[in-house]
C-alpha cells in the first residue's frame, strides 16, 4: 500500500465485512499492509476514510440513474415503465454489481445514518445532500408519468420514490453474490412489483 487511494480501497473493503462501527483502525491498516500510525499519515480519522470511499461511489449511483430518467423524460413520448424498469436496474447494478462500491454497500447495510452517533451531522448532511437528489429524480420520473396519464392519477411522487429506493436498499441486508437470485433477476422483480403498482388499471 502506497497511497491514499489504496488505504481508501481497503477501508471500503473493511466497512462492507465489519460494519463501520466495528471496525477499527487497526483493521483497516492490517488490511492496507501498513501500521497502524501510518494511517494518520493520510487522513485524520475513520469517519474521513468512510466518507472518502462512499460519497463518489453516492454520487456515481445518483448520476447514473439520473442520466436514465432524464434521457427517457427528453424523449417526446416516454415510455414510463420502461424508464422506471431501467433505472431500477441502474440503481440495482450500481450498488451490487460493482465492487468499487462497497463503501455503499456497508452503508446500506448497517444503515449508518439512521442509527449510530459515530458520522458528525456535517458528514450526514453530505450524504443527504446525495441521496435526496436521487430520490427527487425518481420522483420526478413518477410526476411525469402521472402527468401524462401512464401512472395512476393518486400516486405520490415521493412517496412512491422512497418506497422504490427502500425495496432496492433493503436488498443489501440479504444478496450475497453467487447465491440463489442474480442482480437482474431482484432487478426485474423489484421494478415488476413498482411498475404493476403505479400503472393505471
């Protein structure tokens, strides 16, 4: 290990089998290959190192999913199910078919934010400032497709965005690579589930 970028790698990789709160800096410089005062070298805490991995890997997932929504919204008939199918599967390989992104992985599972006092309010609302974006861009997707008559006319944009973005979340708590259900196969189940809910009957 000879950078910081390497010692961010290995934390993430700490982070998504130990938890944040459990794992140490000592973990996480055994798992770098350094000493332990070594880290401090390259940052000044453990929270810095959480952060350093998980908000490109946020800002990755809320960008790609948003160029989806607003590629399909830029169409001059949009194909709602489609758009919402699609970027459900964005987000869903986003988060559990790229390793670089296991920094949100661990955050997901250990649901970080809701639960522990160990993140500083400043770096909660750095995270925040990403993930309401994502779920404005859902629920933008979910507006216009009430507005145009392919959605049922009582859906609630964000409602239905949280819901959406909490089914697809919660999978990090059960999917473990290889085992029974492939990314595509939750994919097209979540967005089979959220497309028959929001169509008109």
């Amino acid at each position: 290990m000879n950078s910081r970028t390497d010692l961010i790698s290995a934390a993430t990789k700490v982070f998504a089998t130990r938890g944040y709160r459990a794992a140490s800096l000592r973990d996480i410089a055994e798992a770098a290959g350094i000493l332990r005062g070594s880290v401090y070298h390259h940052v000044t805490s453990k929270e810095e190192l959480l952060l350093e991995g998980l908000l490109p890997a946020l800002e990755q997932t809320t960008v790609e999913v948003e160029n989806v929504i607003l590629s399909a919204l830029a169409q001059a008939e949009p194909d709602f199910p489609a758009a919402l199918r699609a970027a459900i599967n964005a987000h869903m390989h986003c988060l559990y078919a790229d390793e670089s992104l296991t920094g949100v992985q661990a955050y997901l599972a250990e649901n970080l934010l809701a639960s522990h006092s160990d993140v500083t309010s400043d770096a909660k609302s750095q995270v925040r400032i990403l993930t309401r974006r994502h779920e404005r861009n859902f629920a933008q997707l979910y507006e216009a497709g009430v507005k145009a008559g392919a959605f049922r006319d009582d859906i609630e944009p964000l409602l239905e965005a949280n819901l959406v973005l909490g089914t697809c979340n919660w999978v990090s708590r059960w999917y473990r690579p290889g085992r029974q259900w492939t990314v595509d196969r939750i994919s097209v189940a979540i967005a089979d589930t959220a497309i028959a809910g929001a169509m008109k009957r």
